[in-house]
C-alpha cells in the first residue's frame, strides 16, 4: 500500500466527518494517536474537547443551544492499564468495559454497529493501543453499514504489531461531503508521522477544513516509560 502524505489527503477532502491516526513517531520513540471531529450542522459545531482525567470527553461549548446530545456527547479516549481506546462514539465505553470483562478488542464490539443517523448511518471508528514493556501495538476497526443498509452490519478489524517508525494508519467516517454521506471504504489508508507531537498537531490542524473543523486531540506515548504528552485544539474557545 503506498504511503499518503497526510496533510494532503486533510486538505483536499472538505469533510472526512470524524478520524483516527495511530502509528509510530519518527524517531521510533513515541506512540502516536489523533483523533478530530468535524461538523456541518450548528449542532455539531457547538463542541468542544476536555480532559478527563487520562481520557478525553467532548462538551457543548454553549450549554444552551445544545439540541440532541445522544451522538455528540461522549467520551471518545480512555486508558485501561497499558491500553487507550480511541473512538468517535458511545463504544469507547463499550470497549473499556468488555477489556475488563477479559473480552478481545473485537469481542467487545460484537454488541455496538454503525450509528443509527439514517439516512448516513455513521460508521463507527475505534482504536486501541498497546504500549507495555518497551513494545507498541494497535488495532482498528470500523462498524458500517453495507452500501447504506441498515439490515447488514460489516465488521472489519485491522491489527498492527510492531509498527515502524514514521508512518501511522488512517481511518474515518466519510469519503468526503455528500448527501447522504459516504461511508468510509477499504483498510485505513497508510500515511506519514513527522515531527514531534506540537508540529504533528499543527499539521493536522491546519489542514483540516477550516469551515468544518472543531475539534482535535492529539497524544504522543513513550513507549520506554508509558508517559503521555498529550496536546487539544477547539475551534470554539
């Protein structure tokens, strides 16, 4: 698979809807994850990203003209031992809480599909990292609907050992804008991871569509101590 140049595949496309990078950064040291969340509607746009404790929850930036909170209002990261999930809905919780039942990644969203927005039905983005011991592995997986009906659920993981150095793995919501939306296709798209986490979240910022952007989280883990850095952007602020 070639590798993207990342920049360029957020610039030409005005509306992914919601992503997730997770890869490895250039000097090999850091575990790297990103995730952002875009919005057409006024409802979507009036968010913002918070920190909670070591995750992440979105919250409405203006309390008052929040109308449905239902798909908005979550918490898309939280860290289980050595483990950070990372996803663009309720599943995040669905995950945590199967990992300490003693269920797989997989496993723990057999209950959970593609979000029930017809006529888009969202696809649902997760991710999980591993970082214990020195080493450093992830997962992805999408839950989408096939072809737009929502009679059938597609299911796909993807799973990533030993992850090199630079490069990182894409997922998100649409191929771009429409109506309705189309859901993402194919494995996440392979791209580049340059820099340290300040001009990696600068990167990513600055060429998600300025119209449509409103939120982006960005974390950087040392895979020798398991520290996290940890960096959040709001357009509302």
């Amino acid at each position: 698979m070639q590798k993207l140049n990342l920049a360029e595949e957020l610039k030409k496309n005005p509306y992914p809807g919601r992503g997730i990078v997770i890869g490895r950064s250039e000097d090999g040291k850091a575990a790297v994850t990103a995730y952002f969340i875009m919005g057409r509607s006024s409802n979507s746009r009036n968010r913002i990203f918070v920190q909670e404790g070591e995750g992440l929850r979105t919250q409405a930036f203006d309390p008052g003209k929040l109308e449905d909170p239902s798909l908005i209002i979550y918490a898309p990261v939280r860290v289980l031992d050595s483990r950070t999930i990372v996803t663009n809905g309720d599943q995040t919780d669905t995950v945590y809480e199967g990992l300490q039942r003693g269920l797989t990644f997989e496993q723990s969203l057999r209950s959970q599909t593609f979000e029930p927005d017809a006529p888009n039905y969202t696809p649902r983005i997760s991710g999980i990292l591993q970082v214990e011991k020195g080493g450093f592995s992830y997962a992805m997986s999408i839950l989408k609907s096939d072809d737009a009906d929502p009679s059938s659920c597609l299911r796909h993981t993807f799973t990533y050992e030993d992850p090199k150095a630079g490069e990182g793995r894409f997922l998100h919501t649409y191929m771009h804008d429409g109506s309705p939306l189309p859901s993402f296709e194919g494995e996440p798209k392979r791209v580049g991871i340059s820099g340290d986490i300040d001009s990696f979240a600068k990167l990513l910022w600055e060429n998600l569509n300025e119209e449509n952007k409103v939120s982006l989280f960005v974390r950087y883990i040392d895979i020798a101590s398991g520290t996290a850095t940890t960096r959040i952007l709001n357009k509302n602020r």
